[in-house]
C-alpha cells in the first residue's frame, strides 16, 4: 500500500504559479502511479482536498456534491488527479483507491515538538496567526470582510493534524480488511465551519496573547464557506473527528511556544 501525501498546497500561491503546482501535484502522481503499478502495488490512499467541490452548492458538503467547479489551480489538480484515479480504477480492477478529501488541517502534536514550519511566509491561516502571536510577524493579513458570512470573513471546517492521521490510520486499514476494489472518497471535516475572526478569537484565548490583523482585500480562489458532512467517513471507515477549535488551538501555542522559531531552533 501507498499513502500519497507530497503535494504543493496554497490556494493563493497556485493562483500565481499554476504551472508549478499542475507539474508537481499531477505529474508527480502520475510517476508514482506507474511506480507502484511496476512493482505490483495496487492500494492507494490519495490526499485530495475539499478544493474538489469548488463554491459550495449545498452545506453541509457531501460526497453526493458535483466536484470539477474548482476556484483555484490547485483545487483543479486535485480534482483532475482523482478523474485519473477513477478512470485508473475502471480500466484495471486491480485497483482500490481511498481519497480523503481535507477540509483546513490545522493544529500540532500535544507534545509540542511536532507543529507546522512553512519556509517564508506562510499560505495557511493558523501557522500565520501563530507565527504572530509568537512576535514573528507584525500582523495578520485577513483576506476578505465582505462575505456573506456571520462577521464577513471566510469560514472554513478546520480539522486537528491528529484527526486527519488517525483518518488515514482507517483509510489504511479499510484497504488492508476488504477485498473490494474502485474508488472511494471520503470527506475528513467536523462538520463545523469557523470564520477568520473566530480562529483569531480562539487562539488569543488559547495562547493569552494579542493576535493583531488588517482586513485587506479578497484572494483570489478563496470561497466563502466550506464545511464537510464526514456521515459517510464514520459510516465506512469507523472515523470521526473528536478534536474541536479550543484544542486546535491549544496545540499549535504549545508547538508554536516552544519553538518560536520553528525547527530552526533544533
């Protein structure tokens, strides 16, 4: 079995560099496809991305939701790739593919020595706010206040890094106790979404600290609203999310904390 994880993953940076991001996610996995087929692997797990779905058309977001509306370059890759892995998936039955399709992977490990460390500066919200309640950055750039959201910034289905590696722990094992074979997605998501200005409420509570911000104009790609329907994750693969916003929190300050400046310091 393969678990493929490697991918470039910023909305807004594929925006910019499409070219980059359609070579390294698409191509990549296409090499690695014929690599394991070389050698008589047939069980993947892919890391897809609830990028697939584009602007929402119902909330919560199911699998049943059409994919292929894609805001972004990067959505698209992940999108295009898993129309690779289905049509892989028709054309030899060999294959059993689980795509896990992510909402907004946040957090770090409770111990505090396993935490996100974006080279520059970072794409992702919570290593952002962090990185700002630490002292690194001066302040946080709010992408949007106009959304037709509670507060008019964007809100998104964050999910505990731990969350998401016990899901792939289950996709694993699904693919390890069943014969069956094709494709599956599921989504990974609490079925909570959470705006800007709420995670930045959440971790001042959480690390103590002021976490100042800019409400600056929209990027290009983002949406308004995103949250998962994960029914069928718990349904087929016995996972569900058990972490929420303060524990997401918690976590990334006590990662953040101890290493204000990342794994530079080790």
């Amino acid at each position: 079995m393969v678990a493929h994880f490697a991918a470039l993953k910023a909305v807004g940076e594929s925006c910019r560099i499409p070219l980059q991001y359609y070579h390294n996610n698409m191509t990549g996995t296409n090499v690695l496809l014929e690599a394991m087929a070389d050698n008589n692997v047939f069980k993947f797990v892919y890391s897809s991305s609830a990028t697939v779905y584009g602007e929402p058309k119902f909330l919560p977001v199911t699998e049943e939701h059409p994919t292929g509306n894609c805001t972004s370059p990067y959505g698209k890759t992940k999108y295009f790739t898993e129309e690779i892995l289905k049509d892989l998936c028709k054309s030899d039955k060999r294959w059993a593919v689980v795509s896990l399709r992510y909402f907004n992977p946040v957090g770090a490990h409770i111990s505090g020595r396993i935490g996100e460390d974006p080279n520059g500066e970072p794409n992702n919200l919570m290593p952002y706010i962090a990185q700002v309640a630490v002292g690194r950055r001066p302040s946080l750039s709010v992408y949007g206040s106009d959304f037709p959201t509670h507060d008019g910034t964007g809100v998104r289905d964050y999910i505990h890094i731990v969350d998401l590696a016990e899901g792939h722990v289950k996709a694993l094992d699904k693919l390890r106790n069943i014969a069956e074979t094709g494709f599956f997605a599921y989504n990974l998501g609490t079925g909570v979404g959470y705006s800007v200005l709420d995670m930045v409420k959440a971790f001042e509570k959480a690390s103590g600290k002021k976490v100042n911000y800019t409400l600056v104009d929209r990027r290009s790609g983002d949406v308004a609203t995103c949250y998962a329907d994960a029914t069928l994750a718990d349904k087929k693969l016995g996972w569900k999310a058990e972490r929420g916003i303060d524990k997401m929190c918690e976590d990334t300050w006590r990662w953040q904390s101890q290493n204000p400046n990342g794994y530079a310091n080790k």
